[in-house]
C-alpha cells in the first residue's frame, strides 16, 4: 500500500481528474492512503484542495457549502478560506492546503505537498 | 329594543366610525352595513404597496370576517344599495334585499373621474380606486408592455411607481407644468420629476389628452399636439367626485358634496353621512384624517356624546413611493405680504422651503429630507412666532446652533403636543404614555395600541425615533435584523422581493438585491434556496449546492462523518417483510447501530458515504421511502392505534396520520414539520406539542398547531374543529401551506404564529373558505414537484459522484 502511494507521487504533478467532474460551488475527495484530501471548485472556477479535515473537531469540509473563496464546516460551522486553509472570523485553527494546477480542464496537485503528508498520516 | 343602525358603505371612515361607535355604545345598536364592493373592510391607502408588491391585501385589511361575526354587525358584502326610502325608512340593494333603520349612515365615498375624451371606455383604461383595479392592473403588468398614467398627482405617480416596480414601461401625462402642483411648488416638483425619471418612468407635463386610441382595446393615447404614445393599459388618475347620487335620488340636500352640519346629520336628521361625500361648511376632503375627525364625531353624536363638532384643518401630504420623500403642508402660493427661507443641496438632493406671514409658518415644502415635518407643521398649527429661531428654522428641531442632534434626540425635542401620525391625529403625548403605561416595546405593539402609523404608514420612522427617546437602549429599531452579514434585509423584505420582483435564481437575487458578498454565505445560501423551491415550485431549479450537506445527500451527517438512514414508516405502521428488509439491509451493510427514533420508525446509524445508494436500492426494493429526517421539510407524523383497536378511540387516527403523511411526504418547509393524530384526548400520540396535531374526538377532529418539544417546550394552539377527514386534511395543509409562504428559513412554527399572530390565522385558515382553499390548492401545485423520493432518483444514478471519491491516488498515472 505505501509502496503503491509513493509510485504515483514520483513526478511533480499528478492529475486527479477534470474541473467539471466537481459541481460549481462544490468539492470532491481524493483518497490517499489515510490522507482525504477535499478539492473545490468556486463558482468562478478556481480549483483548491485542502485536506478533508476541519481543525475542530475533524468534520469532512468536503461536505460544507462552499460560498466565496470558503467552506462551511457541516458539523459545526467554522468557515475555512479555501486558498491559505485560515479559519475565518473569531475562530482559530489551520487547514493543511495542497497546491493544484489547472491544464485543459485538467486538475493536477502537487506531488510532493500530498506526499509529506501522505507519509506523516499513514505512519500515524 | 336595540335600534336598527345601517351603514352604506365599508369604507375606512364608517370603518373607523364604528370603531368608535362599538367601544362607546357596544349594546346600541343593531348595525348592518351594505358595501358594493365584495369585501370586507381594507386601507384603501395602501393599494399602492399593493400595486408595487411590497404588501398583499391580507396585510392590508382593517377589520376580516371575524370582526363582523364577534360583533353581531351583518355585512352585505357585493350589495350596492340603489334606494333610500325615507318614508318608510327602508334602503334596498340592488339584489332586493331591503332593510327597516331607525338611524342612516350614508358614506359612499368617491367615484374616481374619468375625462370623457374619446376612447375613455374602452378596455385597458382603468381608474385607480379599489381592489379591482389594483387587480386589473397587475394582470395588464404581466405583459410588461407600455402603460400611460394621465394625471400627475399623488395617486397617479403612486401608480406609475407600481407599475414600473411591476416591469412595464410607464409614461406619466399630467397636464400642469410641474407634477403635483397642489401640493409641491414647482422646485419640489421638478425634483421629483428628476427622481421618477431616474427610474426610468417618463414624464411629460402640459400634456392635453386628445383621445385614447383603440378599436376594442386600448393601443395608445393621443395628445392634442398630435404626439401619440403606445400603451396596453391606461390608467386615468385625475381626481374625484363626491359620490352623491344616491343621496341626491332620496331628496337630501346636495351641493359638491352631501351638505352636513358639524355634527354630520344631513338635511334628514335621521340620515347622518362620513367620508369623502361628505361637504361640511363649504369644504370636501380627499386624504383620511379629517374624515377620520368626522368618524369620531359621528360615534359621539351616535352613542349620545353630542359635544362634538368636526373642525376644518389642514392636512399634510406625503407620497408613498418607497425612496421618494417629500412632505407638504399649507399655503405655499407667493405674494407680496409674505417670506420665505430656503434651503437647497444639490448634491443631496434636499430643498426645503418654509413660507412665512408675520413672522409664522403658513406653508411647508419639504422634499428629500422631510423628518422635520412634525415639527414645522407643529409651529404652523400652533402660530407659533418664529422670530427668534428665524436664522436656524430650515434647519429643523435638532438643529439648536451647533451640531446637528441625531434624529432621536429631534424627536425628543418635540413638544407633547405636537403631532405625529397625520392620518390618524396621534400627538406624541398619546404614544409616550401608551409606552410607558402599557410597557409597549415593539412598533407592531404601539401600532396595535394607538394606531400611529398604522395607516399610511409614513410616519413610521418618528415613531420609531419616539419609542427610541421613550425607551433608550430597551427599544432597538432594527429589531427586524438583516439575514446574515451578507445583505441588510431581513428575511421579510427578501421573501416579499422575491415574489416582487420575480427573482427565481440565486444569482439574479443577489444581483438585484446588492448582495455584499460575491456568492453569499452558510446562512442565506439555504434560506434564498428554501424561497425560491417554496415560490416558484415549477420554475426554480433546485441549487443543490446551496443545501445543508444532510439535504444534499439525503441522510443525516455524524460526528465521524458517517450518515444515518431513516426510513419512512406511514404513521408509524410497519409490517414484517419491511422489518425483514431492515434487518437484511442491517446485516449486508455490516450498520452498527439500529434504533427506534421518537419519531415513531426506526434509524439505522453509522452508514459510509459511499455505501448509502446501495443501502437505498435494498430498502427501495421493500418499498422504503426516505424519511426526510434530515429535511427541513415534512418529518414524521405520529399516530396512536385509534378506533382499529383502542377500546376509547373515537376516529380513525392511524388512518388519518398515514393519509397526511402521503399527502404531504416529500414538501420543503421553513424549519422542520412534525405532526401526530391522537384518537381520543388521552392524547398517546402527543398531539399536542407537535408543529401541527389533531386530537380526534367523537364530533370530528380538533386541530391543533404551533406546539413545540425542543429546545422550546410549548403547547398548542386550538386551530378549530372540523367534522370530516377531509376537511381535517384541507385545514393542515393550508395551515402548513401558509407557513410555507410567510415562515423565515429555520423558524419553527410556533415561531411563526407568534410573529403573524394565532388569530390572525385563525381568521384565514378557519374563516376565509377561499383563502384556505387557495394555500390548500398552491400546496397541492407544489407537492407534483416535491413529491419524488430523492433515495430512488440517486440509486437511478442522480448526483453520483457525491457518493465516490474524485479519485485514489495510489491508482493513478503520474502526469508526463
Ligand atoms: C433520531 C432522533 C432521536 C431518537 O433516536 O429518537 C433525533 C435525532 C436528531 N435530532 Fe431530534 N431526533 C428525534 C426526535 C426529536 C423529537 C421528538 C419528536 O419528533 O417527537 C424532538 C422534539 C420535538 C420537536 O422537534 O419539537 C427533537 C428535537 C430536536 C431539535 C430541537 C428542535 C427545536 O426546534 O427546538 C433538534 C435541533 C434542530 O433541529 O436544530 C434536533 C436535531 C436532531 C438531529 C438531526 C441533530 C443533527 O442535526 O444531527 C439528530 C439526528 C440524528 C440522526 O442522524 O438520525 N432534534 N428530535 C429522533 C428522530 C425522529 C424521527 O424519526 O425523525
Ligand atoms: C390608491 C389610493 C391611495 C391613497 N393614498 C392616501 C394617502 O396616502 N393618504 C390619505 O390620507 N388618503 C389617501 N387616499 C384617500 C383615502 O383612501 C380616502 O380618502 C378614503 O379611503 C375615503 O374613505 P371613505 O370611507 O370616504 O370612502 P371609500 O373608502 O371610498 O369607501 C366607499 C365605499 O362605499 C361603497 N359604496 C359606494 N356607493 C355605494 C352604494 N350605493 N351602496 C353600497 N356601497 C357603496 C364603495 O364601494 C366603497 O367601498 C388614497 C386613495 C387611493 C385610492
Ligand atoms: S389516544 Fe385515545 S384512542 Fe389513542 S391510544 Fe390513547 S387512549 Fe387510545
Ligand atoms: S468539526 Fe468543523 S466546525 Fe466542528
């Protein structure tokens, strides 16, 4: 398993998929062994990704509105900028974010972001 | 022995007249009233939020059915009375029905004035009067196409604003060199005409209308000049005319108006009049606060009090077009004997002028600021000397030499005395001490208590400002707050604008409402999105992203991300083969906790995202529904086992509770609906603090609404008893219906009827058929839309991808 998710970070950037497979206003999961990485697309069509877990209390971001450049938690509302991972208004906390790339509608995300990560969760 | 009292006429004086009269004398009189028009009592003044879409004539209404029925008052609703008999003191309508009185009231109004130019009948020219009109206008508007109002005054720029507001295109022709020119000199007028043609209403003043053109439908009007303008609907707004006619056929004294002395007893001393027909020392009025005068004096004279007299005075004008405002008073002609001061800004848009005569106000103009009206009109009717106060008078009562006060501290500048509603002659004495001594904290209270601007509606901001001075920090005047950060409106203004100006995706509202954020925010997203499913149930597609996660995927979202699958089970009703399927389904899907919910049928809990469509197809194949558990919609309706097998049931109460929830599964609500139907008052299926309940009893049924269990915990209300089912199931549907249309996103209704008021729905669940039959028929509409399981649609492959990952990485090709 950990050997497979090394193979397929060896290059800088991997796709993942094409913009229109993730609604406006909406976000898709990518699995990485241990590692949900949430990806969003805005209503003008910005791709972010950020890692599926909200600094409260874990809640799945990939599930929230997505509104502005931010996402609502679901389960109890903190608002996390899409683009720097920040919670928003009085709340603190700090999403880890993943660098993405747009090429013909295609999304590719930074390899080496994910594997970091990757590693650190998988060995958890 | 009571005496016979008829009224001819449901207008808003003899409307207030028997406010009066009633409170006074309760047990005088037997009172019967005729009206021509086929309703009940209304604020005529407010036809034009009507026009514009910012209220419905239900909000409009001054007294409903019920008013008539507690009082023992007979209405003839769609009777013209056609014959007064004085001899045998009798008046007859025009379907015959002829009643005895010992004491007349004439109050017949106006009739609108048409100019008989040729063309003047044919279809697609209007007056601007009653509901009717109003009505026949909003159906001309739905073309969008060209309307031409003639007449430039307050009625016909009223109605130029609603029509333009409703989407056609509007030309004003008003025969005077500037617009309202009774009221306004002609700088005020000319800004004004600035104004309207900044919103894209064209003006053209010294018109002459020569014709309306047409063969059988209006096309167009003519000018003398030979211009012709386009039009699909004109609307004749020139003034009006004493309607005396009837007075006139019965031999009363007649002259402009119906000839009454001070104490408003025509020529006949057993025939009294009020209104706009009336003339009175020479003097007829056309604006409701003298003839709100005339009402109070009448009641006296009627119940015995005779020291009253109706006094001439001056009423100040105000136009009713939200954003425009203007205010004047008095005689503002120019002559040699009088002055005048001045006070213009551009840029703001503001001119004021005060005439004066020996140093005292006899005329005030204001247009754009117009908050010191109360306190120039205060010194005009006082004669007030203003030498003194000369050098800073423009710049009104918070102006004291230095700063400007804030407008709390102008109106608590203001004497007792001085005057604050105009329509219905409150002073600020009156509303202080209604306040303090009835300890009133919201407008609707002091409304309710002193009826200040009650009526037109356009001293609302004075009262305000007043109940501000009276209560410092306890009043808080934006009590209505705004949505969410993203807008200043409240959930009101943007459900009213939705329907008004027919916004039907989120987008388009937020552009036309200036939303502050790009793509708003958690909070409006889902309420903007509930409105719209709610008011445009065949044409608003659905914002799916705009849905809390648990609506999106139609399962209830756990603290560990997993969902909890709730089936419908119809009133609580199961049977072995479905708790054979749920019991597979338990063990296939490897669902670790099973539970029996309070809502009477069973959840299954800890179910993986990507497992629920599978989940769904097994429980579909047994014939499972979504419970909507998750909804902001219609939940579960609880029933006892009722007369199949309880030994005190009186109705069929499982019967009836599966027969709501199918008809009813599936609708979008405000907050969460629950329901039950117990059988008998023993009440085992807690009826009574549910959203709606229905405690079964051997007469009928007792419907109940607005309980709650909750984070509140409050009994419910008594809606009425009903005899049959299906008059059971007309009155929750509307109820809930009506709830649909008016509740704000999350507001449970119990919440709702305390806003709106128990009795106020009452009156039109209980008391108006056709109201009721109307929400009954809108929630039928909607529910062809609504009623689609959502699990079966996603088990058929709708939105997919919601339940897969975008992708697993371990599987994927690197790129290059
Ligand atoms: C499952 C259930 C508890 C149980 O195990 O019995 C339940 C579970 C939840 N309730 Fe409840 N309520 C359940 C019956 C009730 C009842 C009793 C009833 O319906 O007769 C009440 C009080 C009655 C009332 O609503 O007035 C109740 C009052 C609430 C409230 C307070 C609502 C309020 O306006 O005061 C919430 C919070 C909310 O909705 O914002 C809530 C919210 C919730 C939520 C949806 C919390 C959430 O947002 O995740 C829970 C979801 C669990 C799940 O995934 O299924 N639940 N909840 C019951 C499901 C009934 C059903 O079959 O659909
Ligand atoms: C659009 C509009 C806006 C207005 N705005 C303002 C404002 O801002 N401020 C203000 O002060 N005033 C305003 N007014 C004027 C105000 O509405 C009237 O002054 C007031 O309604 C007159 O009351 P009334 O009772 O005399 O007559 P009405 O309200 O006209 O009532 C007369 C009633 O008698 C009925 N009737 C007539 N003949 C018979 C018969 N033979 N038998 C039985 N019934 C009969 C009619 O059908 C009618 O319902 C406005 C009017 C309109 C139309
Ligand atoms: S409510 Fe009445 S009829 Fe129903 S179970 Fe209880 S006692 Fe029986
Ligand atoms: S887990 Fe996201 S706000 Fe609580």
């Amino acid at each position: 398993m950990k050997g497979d998710v090394m193979n397929a970070f060896e290059s800088e950037w991997i796709s993942i998929g094409a913009v229109t497979d993730i609604p406006r206003e909406g976000a898709r999961c990518v699995d990485a062994g241990a590692l949900r990485v949430a990806v969003f697309r805005t209503a003008e069509d910005d791709v972010y990704a950020i890692e599926d877990r909200c600094p409260h209390r874990g809640g799945p971001l990939s599930q929230g509105i997505v509104h502005g450049g931010c996402v609502t938690c679901p389960l109890h509302n903190m608002v996390i900028a899409l683009d720097t991972g920040e919670a928003q208004g009085a709340d603190e906390g700090h999403v880890t974010t993943f660098r993405t790339q747009v090429r013909d509608g295609i999304i590719f995300i930074a390899a080496s972001d994910i594997a970091s990560i990757a590693q650190t969760a998988s060995a958890a | 022995m009571k005496q016979k009292l008829v009224v001819i006429g449901n207008g808003m004086a003899p409307g207030r007249m028997l406010e009066h009269l009633i409170e006074a004398a309760p047990d005088a009189y037997d009172v019967t009233i005729f009206n021509a028009e086929p309703r009940v009592n209304y604020d005529r003044i407010m036809l034009s939020p009507v026009l514009s879409g910012e209220k419905t004539f239900d909000e409009i209404v001054i007294h409903g059915d019920g008013w008539y029925v507690e009082r023992g008052v007979t209405l003839y609703k769609g009777h013209k009375v056609v014959a007064i008999d004085r001899v045998a003191k009798t008046v007859t309508s025009e379907h015959g029905e002829t009643v005895p009185y010992d004491k007349l009231v004439v109050a017949t109004g106006s009739n609108p004035f048409i100019i008989p130019v040729p063309g003047h009948d044919l279809a697609g020219v209007l007056s601007y009067r009653d509901l009717d009109d109003v009505e026949a206008m909003l159906l001309a508007a739905q073309s969008r196409e060209k309307a031409v109002v003639i007449g430039g005054g307050l009625l016909g720029l009223e109605a130029a604003a609603g029509l333009k507001e409703r989407g056609m295109d509007v030309t004003v022709l008003h025969l005077m060199p500037t617009l309202m020119e009774r009221q306004l000199d002609p700088s005020a007028g000319y800004l004004l005409q600035n104004e309207l043609q900044k919103r894209g209403i064209k003006v053209i003043t010294e018109a002459h209308t020569a014709r309306i053109l047409g063969e059988d439908k209006v096309t167009g009007v003519e000018l003398k000049d030979g211009t012709v303008i386009d039009a699909s609907l004109v609307v004749m707004a020139v003034g009006i005319r004493p309607n005396v006619a009837l007075a006139k056929d019965a031999g009363l004294e007649v002259n402009r108006g119906i000839v009454c002395s001070p104490a408003m007893s025509t020529s006949d001393p057993d025939i009294f009049s009020v209104g706009e027909c009336v003339e009175v020392e020479g003097q007829v009025y056309g604006l409701v606060a003298p003839l709100y005068e005339m009402a109070k004096v009448l009641a006296g004279h009627l119940s015995g009090d005779v020291s009253k007299a109706f006094a001439h005075s001056e009423t100040p004008t105000r136009l009713k077009v939200t954003g425009i405002n203007l205010y004047s008073a008095g005689d503002f002609a120019e002559g040699d004997d009088r002055e005048e001061i001045v006070l213009r800004d551009a840029t703001a848009g503001i001119y004021k002028r005060l005439v004066l005569k020996n140093d005292k106000i006899i005329g005030i103009v204001l247009y754009g600021e117009t908050a010191d009206g109360a306190w120039f009109y205060d010194l005009m009717k006082k004669s007030t000397d203003i030498s003194e106060m000369r050098d800073t008078l423009i710049f009104g009562s918070a102006y004291k030499g230095g700063a400007p006060l804030d407008p709390t501290a102008a109106v608590a500048a203001l004497p007792l005395d001085a005057e604050i509603c105009g329509c219905n002659g409150i002073c600020k004495g009156t509303i202080v001490e209604a306040i303090t001594s009835k300890g009133l904290t919201s407008l609707d209270e002091v409304r309710a208590h002193t009826k200040a601007s009650a009526s037109c509606g356009t001293c609302t901001g004075l009262v305000e400002g007043l109940m501000a001075a009276t209560l410092g920090d306890a009043f808080n005047p934006n009590a209505v707050k705004p949505m969410c950060g993203c807008t200043d409106l409240s959930h009101n203004d943007v459900r009213r604008l939705i329907k008004a100006k027919e916004l039907k995706s989120i987008p388009a509202l937020m552009q036309a409402l200036e939303w502050k954020s790009s793509g708003g925010c958690a909070k409006c997203r889902p309420a903007l999105n509930y409105y719209m499913v709610c008011d445009w149930p065949d044409e608003y597609a659905d914002d799916y992203q705009s849905r809390f996660i648990n609506e999106r995927v139609h399962a209830n979202i756990q603290k560990d991300g997993t969902y909890s699958v709730v089936p419908r089970m119809w009133g609580g009703q199961t049977s072995s083969a479905e708790l054979r399927a749920i019991a597979d389904c338990v063990d296939k899907f490897d669902i670790p906790t099973v539970k029996v919910t309070g809502g009477q049928r069973i959840d299954m809990l800890g179910i993986k995202k990507e497992d629920l469509p599978a989940v769904w197809a097994d429980l579909g194949k047994a014939g499972f529904v979504s419970g909507h558990a998750y909804a902001k919609g219609l939940r579960t309706v609880k029933t006892c086992v009722g007369t199949d097998w309880c030994r005190f049931g009186t109705q069929d109460s499982t019967g009836l509770g599966v027969r709501i929830e199918k008809f009813m599964w599936g609708s979008w609500t405000p907050a969460k609906v629950k329901m039950a139907v117990s059988g008998c008052p023993r009440n085992c299926a807690e009826a009574t603090c549910k959203d709606v309940g229905v405690i079964c009893v051997d007469s009928g049924y007792e419907i109940h609404f607005a309980g709650a269990a909750g984070l509140d915990i409050k009994g419910t209300e008594i809606l009425g008893n009903v005899k049959t089912e299906d008059e059971a199931l007309e009155h929750i549907v509307a109820v809930v219906q009506m709830y649909r249309e008016q509740g704000h996103y999350l507001e449970r209704i119990y919440k709702w009827a305390k806003r709106i008021g128990v009795e106020e729905i009452r009156r039109q669940i209980m008391g108006d058929a056709d109201a009721r039959k109307a929400y009954f028929d809108r929630f039928v509409f909607s529910q062809t839309f609504a009623q689609v399981d959502p699990w079966d649609e996603r088990v058929s492959g709708k939105d997919k991808h919601e339940f897969q990952p975008m992708a697993t990485l371990s599987k994927l090709q690197a790129a290059e």
